[in-house]
C-alpha cells in the first residue's frame, strides 16, 4: 500500500489493480452511497468514481486527469461545496485494459457513486460507458475522442472535449495546406483507440482524394514498436501520424530519428504531452501534438489561472499540463452544473436535473472555455488547438513550416 498526501486533510491510497483509493476525509469506497439512497448525492456529500489507469503503461494520464479532477473537487470544497455538499471522489486501478474497467465501473455503481468521471481512454471507455448508461449513471469527461462516446442517443454521457476526427482533420489539413504534403503515414495502437484515430486519418483523406502511404500497429500497454517503423519507412512518408500513448510514441520517434527518417510526427492529444516530452528527452524538437483544451500556462485565461491555482493546492510541486487541465475543466463543468441545477437549503441534487441543466444552458463559459451541448449533442466543445515542441518545451502554434 503506498499512501501520498495530496493535499491538507486529504490523501490518496494506492493499492493493487482494481482496489480502491480514496480522496475526500473520511470516505472508504463501500460506504460511499451510504446515506444516499443509492445515487451519489446526500445532505452533506456528492460522491463521484473514476476508474482510470493508475499504474501500467498508461499511468501518467490516469494521474493526471485525477489530479486536474480532485483540484476542481477541493477549489469547491473550499468555498462551501455545493450548497453546502462537499464533493469527494473514489478511484480505482484499471491499468487502461477493459476487463479491470467492467469490474471498477459495476464497483463504482454498487458503490452508489452520483456519476463517473475523467476515464482514461477508448478500450476502457468502450466496455464502461454502456453500464454506466444502463444503469443510469453519467459518464462525465472521459479522456478519449473516440466517436463511440458521441452518438445521440446517449445522453448519460457528457463529452468534454473534440473528437479524434477533428483531430486528425485538423493535422491532416495543416499538413496539406501549410505544407503541400501528400504523402501522410499513420502509427496506431491496434485496438478500438487506434482504430478510431485511423477512421478520422482516413476520412481527411479521402476528403482530399489523397491515399494513406502507409501504417503500422503496435500493441496496447507496450512499446514493441520497430516492426510498424520499418513497415511505414518503406512507404517513404512526408509525414506520420501517431495514435497511441506516449511511451510507445516516444520509442516510435527516437528510433525514426536514429534510422535517419525525415519525416514530420503528429500525435493526438492523447498520448499524454508533459509525459511524451520526458519520454523524448532533448529530441523531440519538431514534434507536433494537437490539444483540445488551452494552452495550460496561458494566465491570461481566468480559468488557466485558477487552474494553476487549484492543482497546486493539491500538490505543491505540481506542474502543469494538457491532461490536468483536461481533468479540471471536466471537474469545474461538474461543479458548475450542480451549482446551478440545485438550489441551497434543497434538496440533493439529481442526475436528471444535472444532465438536463447541460442540455439547456446553451453556450456556457467556463472562463475561457466555452462549452455547448443541446438534445442529442453531448460533445462540449469542437476546438482542437496546435503545439510544437521546440527547443524541450511545447509553444502553441498556428501552422505548421518547413524546418
């Protein structure tokens, strides 16, 4: 058992795959629906879950969505909660494989969690989000632009952020645009994550009458990666694409520049940035990863600057990043929602109420940050943002340039 205090009276416990931590005063996960009647919400708490990956291949993001998530929590909780309801969280270890994140999900709801929120990625998200739904749970802020979490007949699950199309739409014209390119490869996870990243390389594509050059696969939660490069150097592309985690992205790009390869990497928010940018070192100058929320050092928008503020109350020597930031906006929609679909001294507030206050507020800021969803809309936001590494630190960027 490992146990890290994040921040004054409140900890995290860490403990095997699939068990519980905690972060709240005072709360163990089979008590969190006591008092409750099963949905989450008390007179003086509102529990949430989040099953994401926190230890494995993939546990920088888990780590980092809960961090940005329990900031917004804790920002809440500082100023009296909702209505007075203080927000806590419960966590458990899926290690981004499905299976642990059935188990966590149907945990979690037993639990009498009030919604899940800030999961790690499109395998789990796939296998989860159902549950939740069958069981009438909210889905809340996943980290994966995968089109299975955007259809319009889910209305138990709220997007924060754009989709992988829009990603791969956004690279894809910049590359064609800005630089003339045709010849465009894609590196991909060979999993439903991957699978969806190929679907929107694709359809930019076509869109532009231009053929895929080449690709290649490697499997989830390794970094086995040289087979996929020396299929996709054959292809001699001016570019590649890269849809997975970065560990393995990483790997990808350092041995193409040892191989000598020219060519242009491009990464989806996904792959975890801050983490990408360890894993490179000092050769990751040209490296471009679309984002879908803003830049996280920009204080000149009100809700970076209480970002800031927030994930360092948690943790004092937090540093900030994308999927943080990522995790807090999902934490700041929710607070935000339960604020105004409730009323002080009523009482606790209902999912129902929380999900239709979403779908009839129309275009809400949240301090920079506008999201908007409406009946069969549950994607938030469209913006999909450009960053470079140059020089061992990500710049925002409005083009991409021949270097």
């Amino acid at each position: 058992m490992r146990v890290s205090p994040v921040g004054a009276g409140f900890r995290i416990v860490m403990v095997a795959a699939g068990a519980c931590a905690v972060s709240g005063t005072g709360v163990r996960g089979q008590e969190a629906g006591s008092g409750s009647g099963g949905d989450g919400a008390s007179a003086d708490s509102i529990v949430f879950g989040q099953s994401a990956a926190f230890s494995g291949f993939a546990v920088d993001l888990g780590s980092n969505m809960h961090l940005g998530v329990l900031a917004a929590f804790e920002e809440a909780n500082r100023t009296g909660g909702i209505h007075g309801r203080v927000l806590r969280l419960i966590t458990e270890d899926d290690r981004y494989e499905g299976e642990l994140a059935i188990a966590n999900t149907r945990k979690l709801i037993a639990d009498g969690v009030f919604a899940l929120i800030g999961a790690v990625g499109t395998p789990t998200s796939r296998v989860a989000w159902g549950i939740a739904s069958d069981a009438r749970v909210p889905y809340i802020g996943a980290f994966t632009g995968a089109g299975l979490l955007r259809g319009a007949d889910q209305p138990w699950v709220v997007n924060l952020r754009a989709s992988y199309i829009q990603e791969t739409e956004e690279m894809v014209a910049r590359l064609t645009e800005d630089l003339g390119f045709s010849r465009i490869a894609i590196f991909y996870q060979d999993d439903s994550y991957g699978h969806a990243g190929l679907t929107g390389v694709r359809q930019a594509l076509d869109k532009r009458d231009l053929p895929l050059v080449g690709q290649g696969t490697y499997v989830r939660n390794t970094a086995a990666v040289k087979r996929a490069l020396l299929d996709i150097r054959e292809s001699d592309p001016e570019a590649i694409i890269t849809i997975g985690a970065y560990r393995a992205a990483a790997q990808f790009i350092l041995w193409a520049k040892k191989l000598g390869m020219r060519a242009i990497h491009l990464n989806v928010s996904f792959v975890g940035s801050n983490s990408l940018l360890d894993e490179l070192g000092g050769d990751g100058d040209g490296v471009v990863v679309t984002q879908v929320v803003p830049f996280p050092r920009d204080t000149e928008l009100p809700v970076v600057r209480d970002y800031q503020a927030a994930i360092r109350q948690v943790d004092a020597s937090a540093q900030p990043g994308f999927v943080s930031l990522e995790g807090y906006l999902a934490g700041r929609l929710v607070v935000e929602a339960l604020r105004a679909s409730s009323e002080p001294g009523g009482p606790p507030p209902t999912r129902e109420a929380f999900l239709q206050w979403l779908v009839d507020v129309g275009p809400y800021d949240l301090g920079g940050f506008e999201i908007e969803y409406g009946p069969g809309d549950n994607q938030g936001s469209d913006r999909v943002f450009l960053t470079e590494i140059r020089q061992g630190r990500f710049v925002p960027i409005t083009e991409l340039r021949r270097r």
